[in-house]
C-alpha cells in the first residue's frame, strides 16, 4: 500500500507546474477583466489577490475605482490605496454609499481624515466591514455614553472590532451585568463608572463573553473563600481577563500551584492575589516556567516568596538573569523581585545593582583622620 502512494505523490510533484498553471488558467478565465485592469491602472499587486482571494476579482460587481476615489479624497496616496486593496480585497465589493457612512461614522470618533486613512491602511478588513454599520454606530453611541473618550473608542475599534458587530442589547445587558457585580462585591457607586471604563479600556474583549460566564467564574471563586473584596482586587489585577476562563481550567492551576509550594488553601490563596497569574495561566505553562527558574538555579523557596516572576516568559527571565549575573549578581542566593516588572521596572533595578557594585569602598569626600 506504500508503494503506490509514494508514486502518487512523485507523479503529483512532477505535475505541479502543470497543475499550477491549470488552476491559474481555471481563475483566470473567470477574473471580471475591467476590475484587474483598474488594479492595475491603480498600482495594485494582483497576484497577490489572485493567490489569497482570487473569487473577489471574478465577481461581477466591483467598485475598485470609486474606493479608490473615496480613500484619495481622504488623503490616501496611491501607494497607500494599493497596500489596502492587496492587504483587503473586499474592499472593493463595497458599496460606495456604504463606504461613505463608515467613513463619516469613524470620523466621528477620529482626529481627522489624516488619522482615519492611517488606520485603514493599518487596519482594513475592520474598516470595511460595512454589514456592520448599524451596530457599530449604535456601540459607538454607547461607549460615548458611558464616558470613553474617542481616542479609546477609535482603538477599540480596531483592536477589538468584533465587540462592535454585537448587538447593542448583547453589549449593554454585559456591561450591566459587571456594573451589578461591582456593587454586589463591594464597589461604591462613586467609583463604579471609573472601574467599568478602566476594565472596558483595558480589555474590550470581556464584551465577548456572556453574563452566564461571568456569573459562572464569579461564583467559582467564592466557592473557594475568596472574600468579595479579594474578588474585586482579582478582577481589577487580570483587567477582566478572568472571565476569559472556565472553572475547570482554574481549578486545574490551582490545584498545580498547592502542590508545587506544598501550601494550605489560605496560602495558596495569598499566593494567588499577590501573582493572579497562578490563576489565569494554564498547568502546561505554569510547569514550564516553573521549571526554567528551576535550572536557572532558583528555588521552590524563593519562587514562593516572589511567585509574580511567574507573570514573565522564560526566555525574559533567563535573559534577565543573565545580565544580572554579568554584574555578580548571584539570582540563587538572592531575591527574585528583581526580575519583575515591565521592562522599565528591570531597566531601574538593574540600573541600582550596577551603581551598587560599581560605587567605590571609601567615601571620597569624607573628611580623613590624619595624626600630626
């Protein structure tokens, strides 16, 4: 059975330019001829669309020439309207009239046309997903409601453009959900609006869950004696990343962290609200880094005191390690805060570990003790 399948795929290999060349001649014999000529006229790589989404050139109804016309009026430059046709093709399956009611909606939340055109080129396919105009102009209203500032909403609105294709009503029940909650475990109404446009500005993506899993994932850490207010502080910390899990997941991560510091529950919960990462990342990953530090020559011990060096990637903390040690500095006989932190934070304690071992063993200006 082997034999024959290997001079299949030999006979495959050896017709591959002749297949290649029947599949071109296949879509080229179906390409909308005025369209590719209009790309071309207008700079655009076509083979780049005939190799990723070759059935758009073979629709009947394009409109290469009138986006482009839009997109040169806003500002865009020919290189740029090529770039966003061959990076987004179905750009030109848009309506005109579609395209210019996104272009005024995205107005409203943008500097101006200059900075509209620099995040359509960056991001096209969320621009042009004009089927969604009317919940994204209804989610826009809303978030300006709420009090987010255009300059987060325009972000959002390509970072995180999926939670503007929701309905209106999905968006506005979740974000009542999480105010409720708020209050539930604590929060004062004074702070409420901060927090929710905080957690909002942070992490869009909470959007895309549904009030059955945020009430699910709340529920779970109160079954395992989280007070409400340690609940709150969990939230606040994982910017709402939490709901992005499951009960079985967490439980799994916590049930790893117990064993591996050899902790009661009440310690394991103090270890988990000074580094939430033992509860948001998953086994395989907590094992790995576990592990990494392990060769490194930390230890369980040290580990346990500062576990927020569980939040890092092996490699930053090897590479952290690393230029410590150029300095002297010995990681298994010391603490490992020094490795955490953003990369500003390191650049700071590593910059005071350096003027430490480099400072001279006598004090210059002090005065001397000379004996007549």
């Amino acid at each position: 059975m082997l034999l024959p399948a290997i001079s299949a795929l030999w006979n495959q290999r050896k017709n591959g330019n002749a297949l290649q060349h029947f599949k071109y001649t296949t879509i080229s014999e179906k390409e909308n001829k005025t369209t590719v000529d209009i790309l071309n006229a207008l700079s655009v790589d076509v083979k780049k669309i005939r190799r990723l989404k070759p059935w758009v050139i073979a629709k009947e109804a394009t409109y290469a020439q009138e986006t482009a016309r839009i997109l040169q009026e806003m500002g865009a430059d020919q290189s740029t309207v090529a770039c966003i046709f061959e990076r987004c093709p179905e750009a030109i399956l848009c309506r005109p009239t579609d395209i210019i009611c996104q272009r005024d909606l995205w107005l409203s939340v943008c500097r101006n046309e200059k900075q509209l055109v620099d995040l359509i080129k960056r991001f096209p396919e969320s621009f042009f997903a004009v089927e969604h105009y009317e919940n994204q102009k209804a989610n826009i209203r809303l978030f300006q409601d709420l009090g987010l500032k255009n300059t987060i909403v325009s972000r959002l609105l390509t970072g995180a453009s999926h939670v503007f294709y929701n309905p209106v009503e999905k968006n506005k029940h979740l974000i009542e959900t999480l105010q409720s909650n708020f209050l539930h475990l604590g929060g004062s109404e004074e702070n409420m609006k901060n927090w929710l446009l905080k957690l909002l500005s942070q992490n869009p993506f909470i959007l895309l869950n549904t009030s059955a899993n945020v009430q699910q994932n709340l529920r779970f850490l109160q079954e395992n004696h989280f007070t409400d207010s340690e609940v709150l502080s969990l939230l606040s910390k994982l910017k709402g990343f939490i709901f992005q899990l499951n009960p079985s997941t967490m439980q799994k991560s916590m049930l790893f962290s117990k064993n591996i510091f050899q902790c009661s529950n009440q310690e394991l919960k103090g270890l988990i609200i000074k580094c939430p990462a033992l509860l948001y990342y998953s086994v395989p990953v907590l094992e790995e880094r576990v592990e990494g530090l392990l060769k490194a020559g930390v230890s369980i011990g040290q580990i346990k005191e500062a576990p927020a060096v569980l939040e890092l990637t092996s490699e930053i903390v090897q590479y952290r390690i690393k230029k410590l040690a150029a300095f002297g500095y010995n990681i298994s006989s010391g603490t490992l805060d020094c490795l955490n932190g953003t990369k500003k934070d390191f650049e700071v304690t590593f910059g005071k570990i350096q003027a430490k071992r480099e400072r001279p063993l006598f004090n210059p200006v002090a005065p001397l003790n000379i004996e007549d």
